[in-house]
C-alpha cells in the first residue's frame, strides 16, 4: 500500500444520480471534471472519467463516494439473505416498532416482511444482558443449523443473537459453518448496541447489499490494477476497498458525507465554522449543520429502514435540478420527488426529456447559460426547455416564464422547510449561521433560501459543483465504534467507561494501523449516549469525566428541549472515533485582481442587462453585486437583487445581504 501522504496522484470521485464527479489533485494543483451517471454500471462511468482525465495508466489513490449500496436498498435489491437468531425471535424483523406511516388510516397494505418467514431460522447460542449463557448452542442445534444452510442454500447470512454485544462467541461459531463464498455479517461485528430489531436490521441491510457492493469494488479494482482505492463511509471517514464491503451498512450516506467533510474544511478556510449546508444535485437535496464539525446521529433511516450506524446527520428531498414539476389532479403545481435522472435528464439536455424540471426552469428565465454549461463542454438547448414550460403553463393558465417562477418558488420552499426541521426544530437560530451552497445546482438558490430564512450571510466554496468529490479528499481514514453500556452514569464510575473506551480505541487503531495509518497520528474522540432516566431517546455528548460530562448532557439538553431535569441520567452506549490525519487538498491562492464581465444577459424579472462573470478570472478581494450572474465549469451562482460577494484567497463567493 502507498504510504499515507506520499506526493501521488490523487482522485476524489463522487457518483451522483444525474452526474459522476472528479476532482483530481498532483499535489500542486486541483483539476475538475464531470461525466454523466451509468446507474446500471457505476463504475463505467468513474472508468470513463479515469480515461478522459488522462489516468487510466497512473498509479493513483482513488477517494469515493458511492451509491451503490444505498441505491440496492432503495429499489429492494441485494442477495437472498437467511436470517439467524435466537429461539422464539424469528418474526422481531417483520413486527419491527409497530409505526404506522399514516397514523389515522383504517385500513393499510400489509408490508412485504423483510426477511420471509422460510429464511427466518432460529436457534441456540442466546445470552443474558450480564453475559450468561441462557440457551446453550447445542450440537444438534449446529447440526440443524448446516441442514438449514444447505437446503435453503442463501446468498448472505446474518447472525443477530440476544445480547451478543456482550459477547460474540456464540455468532462466532455459527458464521464458521457457512460455506465458503457465502457472505456472512454478525450483529456483534455491525453494530454492538443494544436494540434487538435496530441490531438484526443494520445486520441484515449489512448482508443484504454486502454481495453487491463486493462485486461492485471487484470490479472497480481490477480495472484500476495501479490504483489504491478507499470508499466515503456514512460518518465522514474513508475505509480501505477490501474492508469496505464487509461494512457495506455503514457506507449508506457515503457521497453526501464527502459534501460536508469539504464544507467543514473550506468553512474553517474562509472564518465561517458555523454552517447550515445545504447540497443540491440533479436528483435531491442534502441539508445538515456543521458547527465545528458535521453532526452524526445512529437515528438515521433509508428507504424506510431505521440504520442504527453512525452517519451525518442529514435530512434529504427529492428536490433537485433534474426534478420534474406536474401539475395534480386538484389542478395545483407538485415539483419532485420524480427526477428526469441522468437519461434522458431535463429538456434541456436534448436527449429525449420532455417533463418540465428546474433546471429548465432556470434556463427559461435567464439563470442558466445554455452555452457555459459544464464549462461549454455541454450546450443547452432553450428551445425545448421552453416548450417544456409551455405545456406545463398551460395546465396553470400561466406563460412560460410565470411557470418557470412558479416552479423555482415551490422548489425553494420545500428545501427552506427542510432547513427548517434541521435548524429551527433541534432548537437552533439559523441567522447564526451561514447558508453553505454546494452542488451543481445550489448556487442558483442560495439567496433565495437565505431569504427565506432571515439568514444574511451565505458561503458559495471554491468548486461548488464538485465539493462532494473535493470532500474525499480532505476526509481522514477512520472508524466509529460502539458498545451498549447501561446503567446510571455516577453509578458506574469513570474507570468503568474508561475501560470500555479503552478496547475500543484499540479496536480502532489496529484496523486504522493495517491500513498504513501509523499510531503516532491516530486521534481518538471519545462520546456517550445519555438520557434521563425513563427517556427513550439519547443525546451524545463527548466524554471529560463524569462530572463534566454530566453537566455538558444536561446543558445539551436544554438547549434542544428547551428544559433541564433533576432526574438521574443514564448512560446507553459508549463511543469511540478514531481517526488519522486530515488530508489538505491544495487549494491554490487566487492573486488580487478585478475580472470584469464576461458578457451581458438577460434575466426575467430584471430591468437593464446583467453581467456575467467566470469565476476563473475573479481576483482575491473582488466584490460584485447583485444582479449577476458567476459561471464556472460545474455550476453557475445567481446573485440576487440585494446582495454582494467578495472574493477571498481561495476563491470562495463569501455573500452578504444589505
């Protein structure tokens, strides 16, 4: 393996719905690149950009984010998984929680079981919350066990037996009888906390796509035979390809967590550490805070499932560039969730697209270039995109532009109430913050979004339309690691929890060590799920002693909840992140100047022609002001009416509303 940090090609790759990014760096210089998306092969599409970048025979170090094992979820993909627990326990994946996704409805579908009952098998091996052995793995229960196996003969097999946190023997023995090429996930390997149905879930899903990402990053590698390559997890750190399939559950969120591991980086750059981000693609949004660092939660679900892992703590809508606008059958305007994806894509792209979208709507209006798309690589076509507008006004009794408006303003309003639920309803004050843009599309939004929140300041980075795959970059090697530990916090004591944390720590840095990591610049940040006693919802709060840490929980909580209790605080789970040294993508510094226009346009609704800029050319300490519009090879920014945005070193767009 190339040792951490060598002067090497490096290339950060993030596969998007619509498009597949890359921004690549030799250590001196940062180069960007888009090709479209192939969601059948996605590695055909990052091969195609490996070969376009002048790659193909480099050694390289190749960062990606992935879509793969979230997108098996999502359509209901992935091996033919047998499920394996303890006796009388075999229906807990199908009763799950009992939420009802419409509450008030008399009559419901019964939902397909995840798992079906001929592939539930239960048995022996079950333990006690202290460890005890309650039901002995008996030989005929081994000798049942491989019958099962061989009749039913599964692709994938997950082991999630009773308090196997506490210890994993009992999975141990049962994951050594499967049959050789047949992938195996133990619950106490994917996730040691406590939560019979989150646990057998995160171990199914684990089983589920750990086939189909394998042979994804199979794949990949023997394509790329010079290449090293790693993959985004959910929680912001990068995991080696051999081990990445054996933890497929935790790479879920892998290329929206490249986005904000490079917000947090390019806000530290440019003074702003307080952010609320929001990333819009051709196919959805992605919205979360950053204060310091990106939050994490283990509350997360996809595609309807809890998954109980560590991953960024994200709210997505389907509301995207590529998202299609309609008109329902009560004659009112709906835009999304449904994308036009990347074939045949908006109108606009001339490959077949017929429906309405944003970025057509865009185009309409004067926003969109249709000559400075992809840095002139790919021409837009008005015409259609008008037409598409047309038949969409007509539905509404509107032309095409009042259309267009019509589409933006419902856009708009549906990413600003999911600002909203990640800002507002945890109890935090956006006009604290500052709105973070990034994504091919975000520029073209983020006044009005700013806007809509009362917020003054907004932060457009350096390569916007490419942050997710500059993010691969700039993210460390690293694990997240848990263990259920219950009982009051004062009751068990610091060294207690020190213990925990200490095993795995070392857990971490072994893992972190067979990467090439070496200990010495191995960081551990330890943290706790607390809750008051009788609450079933946790707060994770970093560990500094019982005492302060007590105190940090109780002032965390009523900053969210807006109370503190005098009741006993209990501790859930401890946790341990380990992580290595924070890659620095260079970014190189712009000099002092003022690039004038580039043209003129015209922007619906604005009186007077507006000036266009490329962002190539700006100097560090310019200031523009609104109305403009700043092109660049994978985005353009709208500066609204209002506003200005000067330059810093970097090239970042920092924004100001008067």
């Amino acid at each position: 393996m190339t040792k951490e940090g060598a002067q090497v090609q490096l290339l950060g790759v993030d596969t998007g719905g619509t498009f597949t990014d890359f921004v690549c760096s030799d250590g001196e210089r940062l180069r960007i690149h888009k090709v479209l998306s192939t969601p059948e092969r996605p590695e055909a599409a990052i091969l195609q950009g490996v070969r376009e970048l002048g790659l193909a025979d480099e050694p390289l170090r190749l960062m990606h984010g992935s879509t793969v094992a979230t997108n098996a979820v999502l359509e209901g993909q992935g091996a033919r998984v047998m499920y394996v627990t303890g006796r009388g326990l075999g229906d807990v994946l199908t009763l799950g929680r009992q939420h009802r996704e419409r509450l008030y409805a008399l009559e419901l579908a019964p939902a397909e079981p995840p798992v079906p009952p001929e592939l539930c098998w239960e048995t022996g091996g079950r333990l006690g919350p202290d460890g005890a052995l309650v039901d002995p793995l008996s030989d005929e229960d081994l000798a049942a066990f491989d019958q099962a196996l061989a009749e039913r003969r599964p692709e994938a097999v997950a082991i999630n037996l009773p308090f196997s946190f506490v210890d994993g023997g009992p999975e141990d023995t049962l994951a050594a009888r499967v049959p050789e090429g047949v992938f195996v996930a133990r619950s106490h390997k994917v996730l040691a906390e406590y939560g019979e149905y989150e646990r057998g879930i995160a171990t199914w899903l684990n089983a589920r796509v750990g086939p189909v990402m394998s042979g994804y990053l199979n794949r990949l590698t023997q394509a790329l035979p010079k290449a090293s390559v790693s993959v985004m997890q959910s929680s912001g750190e990068r995991v080696a390809a051999d081990q990445a399939a054996r933890m497929a559950v935790n790479l879920l969120l892998s290329g929206p967590a490249g986005g904000l591991m490079a917000g947090r980086y390019l806000g530290e750059l440019a003074g702003e550490p307080r952010l609320l981000s929001f990333d819009m693609g051709g196919t959805s949004t992605d919205v979360a805070v950053i204060d310091g660092e990106p939050a994490l939660t283990s509350e997360g679900h996809i595609g309807g499932w809890p998954v109980a892992v560590p991953m960024v703590d994200m709210h997505t809508i389907g509301a995207g560039g590529g998202s299609l606008a309609s008109v329902d059958a009560g004659g009112l305007l709906q835009v999304g969730p449904r994308s036009a994806g990347a074939d045949p894509g908006p109108a606009c792209y001339g490959r077949g697209g017929a429906g309405a979208t944003v970025t057509d709507a865009h185009l309409v209006l004067g926003r969109l270039r249709p000559d400075a798309f992809l840095g002139g690589d790919m021409t837009l076509e008005p015409a259609a995109a008008r037409q598409a507008l047309t038949r969409l006004g007509e539905g509404l009794a509107l032309s095409p532009e009042q259309a267009a408006e019509g589409v933006l303003r419902l856009a708009n309003e549906h990413m600003a109430r999911a600002l909203r639920v990640i800002s507002v309803e945890r109890g935090l004050d956006p006009r604290d913050f500052t709105l973070l843009s990034f994504g091919g599309a975000g520029g073209l939004h983020v006044c009005a979004l700013a806007e809509a929140l009362d917020m003054s300041r907004a932060l457009v980075p350096v390569h916007a339309g490419v942050l997710s795959a500059l993010g691969m970059l700039a993210a460390p090697r690293g694990r997240q690691l848990s263990r259920t530990l219950t009982g009051p916090l004062s009751a068990l004591g610091a060294e207690r929890v020190e213990q925990v944390l200490a095993a795995l720590a070392d857990s971490g840095r072994r893992a972190l060590s067979a990467e090439g990591v070496a200990v010495a610049e191995q960081r551990t940040h330890p943290s706790l799920d607390l809750r008051y006693q009788g609450q079933a919802y946790t707060l994770n709060v970093a560990w500094s002693g019982v005492a302060a840490t007590l105190e940090a929980f109780h002032r965390l909580h009523e900053q969210r909840y807006g109370h503190r209790l005098e009741e006993p605080v209990e501790l859930v789970n401890v946790r341990q992140s380990v992580t290595g040294p924070r890659p620095v993508p260079p970014l190189p510094r712009l000099l002092p100047g003022e690039g004038g226009p580039v043209a003129l346009g015209r922007v619906h609704g604005v009186a007077g022609e507006v000036p266009v800029y490329d962002r190539a050319r700006l100097g560090a300490g310019q200031v523009l002001r609104g109305p403009a519009l700043v092109t660049e090879q994978v985005a353009t920014t709208w500066l609204a009416p209002g506003w200005t945005a000067r330059v810093d070193e970097y090239g970042n767009l920092l924004m100001e509303r008067a």
